[in-house]
C-alpha cells in the first residue's frame, strides 16, 4: 500500500475514497454491498381489482373443503424463503403436504443469504453461529443428513480484554464435566474479568433463575438489562464486562435498552446444558450449504415421496381474502397478476415485511393490531479481507468495543472461506441506532465511514498486527430491519403461529418460541407453524379455533 498501512487508511479512509492517489485505489478494492437485498419493496396497495377477485374465488372454489382426509391431496402456499419458511416447508413435507415456497428474492435464505462478488468471495448477510443449545436446529441437521457440515469449536467462550488492547481471555469449558458445574469451572477458573466479591454478587441473583426457570425468566420480560441489575444490586462492572458484550451479541442492543429476559434465555440454556455454549460453524455458505439441502428436500428428496416447490424470485404483492369470512382465497405473486391458491397459507415473512402485506380488515383485529409494537433492529455485517495474517483465532470472539459486537476469522474458522496466508474478519458492528444505544445513525452512514470505524476498532485488538497489514477489500452489508427489537415489554407482543384466520398461519423467529429471535427460533417456528397446518386441515371447520395458550405451550414442548 506504498507504505500505507490498514490503520492510516482506516483514519483518513474518507479522505482516501475521494483521494486520486491510484496505487492506494489498485490495492484497495471496495466492495460495494448495500442494503439494497434487505429492503423491502413497496406492497401494492392498490385495491385488487374485481376481474382478480373473481378469479381468485373461482380458484379457491375448486379446492377440496373437505378438511380431513389425504394429506396429499392438500396443498399449502409459504411465503418466505429465509429458515423458518424452508422449515415449514420441510416440516409440512413430512407430514406428507404438497408445498410451494414464494421466495421474494432470487437467493433463499433471508437473513442467512449470502451471495458472490466479482471475485467468488462469499459476502454474508451476517456472521452466523450455531449453539449446543439449538436442538430443533441439531435434529435438522440430522434429518437432512448434513450433520457433518457443523464444524464445533473448543467449548470455550473468548472475550477481547477492554483495558489490554491486544489481550483476549477465556472462559474454558473442562470436557466431560456435566453443566451446571462445566459454566461453574469456567467462571471460577477465569480470574481476569471479575473479581471473587464481583462473582458472588452476580450468582447470587441468577438463582432465582435456576430454581424459577422459564417462568421466572419470561417475568422479567419488563425490565431493561440495567433496572433489573440495579432491582438485584448486581455489580454495574458485571454489565460492562459481561451483559453490554452478550446483549450485543444477542440482538444487537446495549444493555440498558435491551429486556433481560434475552440475556436470561441464553443464561438459562449455557448453565443447563452441558454443551449448550458450545458453538460451531457451517462449513461453508449458508444458501449452499443448508438452504439448498432443504429446498431439495421439500421438493423430492425425501422418504416419504413428496414433491413441492420452492420458488425464488417471486414475490407476494397481495393477500387476497373473501369479504364474508375474511379467510384467504388467494395471493398474488410475481410481477404479473400471477394468482396461487391453497387449502392453506403460510407467512413466514420477518414482522416488518409481514405488516406491509396484511389485508386492511385484519389489520384492526386485535392480534394482528399487537405487530404494531414489534419491528426488527439494524445491524451491519462488515467483511475485510487483509493481505497477511492478524492473529489466528479459530473461533468466535465477543470484541466488546463501543462499536462491534462479535467477529470471527473465517479464513480460520469455515473450510470453504479458509486461507493459511491471508485472513478475512467477519464482524458484526452493532448497536446501530440510537434506538439500540448508539451514538452515531450507522445504519445510515456510508459504508466507508462504517470500515473506517471498524478499522479504528481494530487497532485495539490487534495492535501489533493492524500496523503492518493491508486491506485489500471490504464489504459491508446493512440489514436495516433484522430480527425483532427486544426492548422491554415485547414478549407479550409476539404472536402465536395459529392466527384467527382460519387458512393463514404464520412462522418467524418473531413468533412465540423461547429461543428468541435466532436461527433456532426460525426453525421451530416453522416446525410449530407445520403443526398449526396440520392440525387445522385435520379438524372440521367447526371445530376450529385458536388453541388456547396451555395447548400452545404443550405443541412448543413436543417440538424440542
Ligand atoms: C447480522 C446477523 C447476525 C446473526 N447472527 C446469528 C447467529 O449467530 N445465530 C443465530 O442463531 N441467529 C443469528 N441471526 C438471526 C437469524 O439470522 C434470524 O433469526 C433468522 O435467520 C430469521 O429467519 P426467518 O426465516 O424467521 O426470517 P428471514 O430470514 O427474515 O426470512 C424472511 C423471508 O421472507 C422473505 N420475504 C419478505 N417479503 C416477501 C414477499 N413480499 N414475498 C416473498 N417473500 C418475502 C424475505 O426475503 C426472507 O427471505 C443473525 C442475524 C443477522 C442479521
């Protein structure tokens, strides 16, 4: 870089994107990723016209209202290509339903999606990673047969020490020790983060959660990270060390705006589960490598013979319902007025797309009224790729700076992105907005102030390295609206997969399921939303109503 190294170029980058200065120029390629992929496009809200309507009710009219019998003879419409719609779609398949997935874009995956530069290098819509605690997700991987595309890391959980530039710690997971005493060994053993006096302060108030368990925890759903720390006189320096990096790992929001129920769930999953911390990587892209397996699942490659579809680029403009009864008689997709019609729908868009596309009568029932208070929370996904090696790390790091939440080596971490000479960082920068507990609007700046921010960051953890190293290219990949916000209050909002609508079932990490907004929540919400399906189209229309919340909770425990 003519004797430019990555730090100076990260502290005058605004300068050096204008700059003429053409070496600099040759040797740093920016990637131009935007958020583009993530918007959502403008719902039609014209009225569907009369010829439309027609032909939808004539469409709908000739499917079997017969709502028990073969399931193969039945036919389901799912709206959302990401994991939870691929999970209903394959969970439906099982149960023997003839499924069509609608994917919006041309690449599955949603929040997972990844795609290729000019290059061939893979860029992520974020740094993902797969938890011992993910036993819906670990059962898929099993029933797909792909399990061995999880590659498992050192049961360790690593954090970059905030006043040691360039020094890590680790909380170490002895093997073959059952949980809860594997989590107690690695807090007692780990002496650089907390204190004696600290870690008695901070056990004694997680007993409750023990001994409560999820009741306990859903309780605390009211309170911010902070009044529930200062409510049980925890330790503030706990938040600083400890919740502020969890929290933005979590759901990408500092500790004082985020509910404590999130830390709590994942908490309570690390200290029951012997393997519950442990994390691992996918081998590789996650539209090729997990994706991919479940759209040829669902149309084909499959046990029981079932073949559906999954359709990429399709996008739904407009649900279609019957004024009398306000059921679904129809969607339109496509760019066209291409109309699809089912015995039953799935929605398993994110709550914001979700919200675009409800029909105006539902809109006022009250449990489609309680999406109001939920929407997804911004987050970056930065990716740099150096022309030497910083420090190895084969696994995930919680970076605890204002400014990035966790990042990991891929160079080191995933087969299919390893390089032994260079390394390429995947760090998700959160928080976002001020909503989340940042100072600055990220989400709106340009993408070479966010790798110049990062690029500072960085100098605070590899600082010997940082000096000497050169960025050859980055990207940066904003998703404005990505899981839901988990401020205070929410829990209550999430709505169940069975809707009032007796044809319209819904899926999403959003939906109500204890794992939060993750890829595991995604996943069960698609396997309860397949139940949701099944049950309705096995059950006469009288019969039909919305399991009350002890039935709904019995569905959720024979799902795990
Ligand atoms: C940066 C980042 C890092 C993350 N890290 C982790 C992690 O480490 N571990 C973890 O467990 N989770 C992680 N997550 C969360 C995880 O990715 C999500 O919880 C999960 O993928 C959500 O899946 P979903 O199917 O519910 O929603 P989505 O992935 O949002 O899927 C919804 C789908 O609906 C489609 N759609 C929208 N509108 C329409 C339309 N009109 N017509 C048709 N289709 C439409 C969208 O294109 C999308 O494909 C991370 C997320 C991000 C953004």
């Amino acid at each position: 870089m003519n004797g430019r190294n990555a730090s100076s170029l990260a502290r005058t980058s605004k300068a050096s994107c204008s700059s003429s200065s053409s070496r600099r120029r040759r040797r740093t390629t920016r990637t131009n990723v935007r958020c583009k992929a993530k918007d959502y496009p403008k719902p039609n809200l014209d009225v569907t016209s009369n010829e439309n309507y027609q032909r939808a009710k004539q469409l709908s009219g000739k499917l079997s209202k017969n709502y028990s019998g073969k399931n193969k003879e039945k036919s389901v419409i799912v709206i959302g290509g990401g994991l939870a719609g691929l999970s209903t779609g394959k969970y439906l398949t099982d149960l023997g339903y003839s499924v069509k997935v609608v994917e919006r874009l041309k690449i599955l995956g949603g929040k997972v999606s990844a795609w290729q530069d000019k290059d061939g290098d893979w860029i992520e819509t974020g740094l993902h990673i797969f938890f011992g605690a993910y036993p819906n997700m670990m059962n898929l991987f099993k029933e797909l047969n792909i399990e061995d595309r999880l590659q498992w890391k050192k049961h360790t959980m690593c954090f970059a020490m905030q006043d040691y530039p360039g020094e890590f710690t680790e909380f170490w997971f002895p093997e073959n020790v059952p949980a809860p005493f594997n989590m107690a060994a690695a807090i007692l053993q780990n002496d650089k983060m907390l204190s004696w006096e600290e870690k008695i302060k901070t056990g004694v108030p997680l007993l409750p959660m023990l001994i409560g368990g999820q009741e306990y925890i859903d309780a605390q759903d009211e309170l911010s990270v902070s009044e529930w720390m200062k409510k049980n006189g925890m330790p503030e320096r706990v938040s600083e060390e400890l919740f502020i990096a969890m929290g933005k790992a979590l759901d990408f929001i500092d500790s004082d705006k985020l509910s404590m129920t999130v830390i709590l769930t994942a908490m309570n999953r690390f200290i029951n589960e012997t393997d519950g911390s442990k994390t691992a990587f996918l081998d590789g892209n996650q539209p090729d490598r997990l994706c991919k397996p479940m759209k040829e699942y669902i149309e084909g490659n499959n046990e029981n013979g079932t073949k559906g579809e999954v359709i990429v680029g399709m996008p739904l403009r407009e649900i279609m319902i019957d004024e009398a009864s306000n059921e679904v008689i129809g969607v339109r997709v496509g760019e066209g007025d291409e109309i699809m019609t089912a015995d039953m729908y799935v929605s398993a868009m994110s709550v914001d797309a979700l919200k675009l596309y409800l029909p105006t009568a539902w809109k006022t029932m009250p449990f489609f009224k309680q999406l109001d208070e939920l929407s997804g929370v911004p987050v970056i996904n930065v990716h740099l790729w150096f022309d030497r090696k910083l420090r190895p790390y084969d696994g995930l790091v919680f970076s605890r700076s204002t400014l990035l939440s966790v990042y990991a080596d891929m160079s080191e971490c995933c087969k299919e992105y390893e390089n032994k000479e260079k390394t390429m960082l995947e760090l998700v920068f959160a928080p976002c907005d001020a909503q989340s507990g940042a100072e600055v609007n990220w989400i709106k700046k340009s993408d070479e102030e966010i790798v110049a921010a990062t690029m500072l960051e960085l100098e605070r953890l590899f600082p010997d390295e940082i000096k000497n190293a050169n960025l050859l290219k980055s990207a940066v990949v904003k998703t404005p609206r990505s899981v839901y916000r988990a401020i205070p209050g929410r829990n209550k909002f999430r709505p169940s997969q069975s809707t009032p609508i007796r044809n319209f079932t819904l899926a999403g990490d959003f939906t109500s399921q204890k794992y939060l907004g993750s890829m595991e929540g995604a996943i069960l919400s698609g396997k309860l939303a397949s139940e949701v399906v099944d049950d309705r189209l096995n059950s006469s229309r009288e019969t039909f109503s919305i399991p009350p919340k002890e039935v709904h909770e019995s569905v959720l425990l024979r799902s795990t």
